[in-house]
C-alpha cells in the first residue's frame, strides 16, 4: 500500500485526514510523523503538523512466534499430565515428604553453616564477652593504679612559672624582639613580666594582643602539664599596672557624674580583667552600683545610683 501525505493545524487532524484518504480505522493504520508544529512566544503554534500514512500491511506469522507456540503446546500438554496423575492419586494423601526433604536438606545446610563459621549470638569460649573483657581491664588498671595521696599537689608551681617564662622568652625572639622576663611567684599567683623597650606589638589597642600572648601561654603551661591549681598573668612593659591606673581614675570620674546626674552610664565593652578595676574601685564609693551586663566579647559595665 502506498503512503499518502497530510496537514494539519495539529498532528491530531493531520492524522484524520490521512485517515480519511485511507478509509479505515486508526488501528489499521501506522503513521510517520514528518514535522510537529512549534511553540511561539505568547502561546501561539508556528507551522503546521505534517505526516504520512498507509494501511497497516498484514503480515506473516513469524518463525519466533511458532516456535513459542511449539512451546506453549508443549506446557499445556505438561500440564494436564499433572493434573491427570494428581486426579489419579489416593484421596488422603498428601505431598509431605518432599515437604520433609525440603526441612531436612535446609537443617542440614544450616548445622553445615554453623560448623563453618562461628555464631554471632553466642560468645566464645576463648575470648570473653565485651561486660567481662571491660569488667577485667577496670579491675587490672585499678589494681596497677597508685593510691592517690590526699593533699598531693600533682604539679609543682615552679615547673609552671619556668615552662610560661620559657614560652615567653621563645615568643619575644619569634617576634624579633628585645626584652627580658622576669617569674614573680606568690604561692600559687605565677605572673610573668616582660622588661623592655618598644614592646607595643605584644601589647596591641587596648591590650588585646597581650590578652592573646596571656591564653597561649596558659596552654603552653598550665593545659600541658594538667595544671588547674595556679592563677598565671602575663604583663609587658608595666602596660597592666598603668591600665590599672587608668581605669581607676576613669571610674571615678563615671562615679561622679552619676553622682550629680543622677543618669546611669554605661561603660565601652571590656574584658573581665578591666571590669574587675572598675567594680573594685567603685566598691569604696558611696551612693554609686555596678553591674555587667551583655555577654563576651561584648560584656561592658553600667555604673547606676546606689538607690536607682
């Protein structure tokens, strides 16, 4: 059968057409789509839907679909065999041996398995259970563990002092800077002091990079060795001493003017350090309070009248 060529606004009236040249059902015919109409801007269709067709030609039963025929008789004629013997047998009867066979060869796969390989569940007989392995290294290690002696200090403040002094020394060279440092010790108070001139790098606004300098070597000492017993304090230059003095008149000056005022102030964002001059200062002074308010790095103290 020859092919015919139709159009259409859509592919579905080109298809119509075709099927009216033809005359027959959609079913009786197979299509070739040639050209689709597109999508324009704004929803609109550009071009037409062509396409060919003919009437579906009949074809010949294929070699493969005799053969699965073959097959398919073969199988039903297997099948009402079965039924047939099934049919024959005994009323009563039932098919439990192979049913029993089937147990028989699963248990035995299973016994074979379980020789093979070591159960899970059950804990062996050479190695003890994880509660027992644990229980046993808690009673060794408390055994070969020393009594601890009350009142013991584990680590001397010295070894502290001289291992922050060392770190010191190290981080004044790295800098490349000329200065020495001195171990003032008061029981377990450490503070190390840094003598020299031109020593504002380690220092920095408002003594932030010594604030840094103070926690490396915390770690450097007293985190290394286990110490949690000493109070360690790092100053250079005496830079510590004069922002002790600095604050000290700068709260009392605050004090006054909320004296007179009446009108509570609030302090810039300082570190513990420095709100501790403050506080103490302010103690001694009458008809003023204080409190910390906000948290670090932004914790700042507000300086009110006693009775406000």
């Amino acid at each position: 059968m020859e092919w015919v060529e139709t159009t259409g606004k859509t592919l579905a009236e080109a298809k119509d057409a075709a099927l009216d040249q033809l005359g027959v059902h959609e079913e009786d015919a197979e299509f070739d789509v040639l050209e689709e109409p597109q999508q324009g801007l704004f929803g609109r269709v550009r071009g037409e839907a062509r396409v060919r067709a003919r009437v579906r030609p009949a074809q010949a039963r294929q070699k493969v679909d005799r053969r699965d025929r073959k097959r398919a008789e073969r199988a039903e004629k297997t099948d009402k065999g079965e039924t047939t013997r099934t049919a024959s047998e005994k009323p009563g009867t039932t098919q439990a041996k192979p049913v029993k066979s089937a147990a028989k060869s699963a248990t035995g796969a299973a016994k074979a398995k379980s020789l093979r390989e070591p159960s899970l569940r059950e804990p062996s007989l050479r190695e003890p259970s994880p509660r027992q392995a644990a229980t046993g290294e808690a009673t060794k290690s408390s055994a070969n563990k020393p009594a601890k002696v009350e009142g013991e200090n584990s680590v001397d403040p010295a070894q502290v002092g001289a291992e922050a002094r060392r770190f010191v020394d190290e981080l004044v060279a790295a800098f490349k800077l000329t200065g020495t440092t001195e171990l003032i010790s008061d029981g377990d108070d450490l503070e190390i002091r840094v003598h020299g001139q031109e020593l504002g790098l380690l220092v920095g606004p408002r003594g932030t990079t010594l604030q840094a300098v103070q926690d490396l070597t915390r770690v450097a000492s007293q985190r290394r060795l286990g110490d949690h017993d000493t109070r360690l304090r790092v100053d250079v230059g005496g830079y510590r001493e004069r922002r002790r003095a600095a604050l000290g008149t700068f709260a009392t000056q605050m004090a006054e003017e909320v004296k007179v005022s009446g009108v509570a102030r609030v302090l810039e964002p300082m570190s513990s350090a420095d709100r501790k001059v403050i506080h103490d200062t302010l103690a001694t002074i009458d008809d003023v309070s204080t409190r910390s308010e906000g948290d670090d790095p932004y914790r700042r103290v507000v300086i009110a009248p006693a009775n406000g």
